[in-house]
C-alpha cells in the first residue's frame, strides 16, 4: 500500500468555500438564464423575428447574449413583469367576482335593495320589478 489516504486535509475550509460560492454562482446563473427566456416570450411589443433572434443569442453564446440583453433590454424587465402581475391579480379578481355571483361588485341583496328602491320612487313598475328580481334571482 504505496498511496496515502488523506482525508480532511485534501478538502480545506477555504476549498469548500469556494466550491459553495461557485455553486451559488452556478443556480444563479441558471435562474437568470430562464427568466431572460421568459421575458422574451413575454414581451408583446416584439416581432416573432426578433425573439427568435434574441432567443438564439442568448442560447447559443450564453454569457454574451444574458449580458447584452440584460444591457439592452435589462430596464424594461421589471416593467414587463408588473405589467403580468397586475394582468394576472385582474383575471383572478375578475374570477372571484364572477365565482361570487356578485355583478359589478354588488351582491344579490345589493341589487335587489336597489330595485325596490326604484319600484318605492315609482320608477319601476310592478311587473317591471317582478322581470328585473327573477333576472337578479337567476
């Protein structure tokens, strides 16, 4: 047994250290990589032509195309994604309004108050009262 084992002495402090941040580096690199892919998907405001040519930038020569896109479109990014947030909380208070049943953001006795209101001022009449609840009812 000619060779020696060593153990703790062949991976020091610093050398872990370095292997974390490279690793850390590494999934930060990947995670920019993937937001930049869906922000070009994202973008309205370019043609197919120009996001096939930014999209194979960017995967063909990665480090160039993430640092000149981040350079040239970097300042948009955070708008864009805004603009999906804000998209997506509509859609989803547009889903609970109508999951709710409430129309307008008024609920079932919110409009059947009004109505009685109209039919006591007389500008409904009777039978219009009755054809107005049952389409609120329904």
């Amino acid at each position: 047994m000619g060779g020696h084992v060593y153990l703790a002495y062949d991976y020091p402090v610093l050398g872990a250290f370095w292997t974390a941040m490279w690793v850390f580096l590494w999934v930060l690199w990947i995670f920019l990589l993937f937001r930049i892919v869906v922000d070009i998907f994202r973008d309205d405001s370019m043609s197919g032509w120009a996001k096939t040519g930014w999209l194979l930038f960017v995967l063909l020569l990665p480090f160039l195309g993430v640092f000149v896109y981040v350079v040239a479109r970097g300042t948009g990014m955070g708008r864009r994604e805004q603009h999906h947030v804000e998209q997506q909380q509509k859609a989803f208070d547009s889903y609970i309004r109508k999951t709710a049943g409430a129309q307008d953001g008024a609920s079932h006795a919110d409009q059947l108050d009004r109505l009685a209101q109209l039919r006591a001022d007389g500008t409904l009449s009777e039978e219009e009262f009755q054809k107005a609840k049952q389409k609120v009812l329904s």
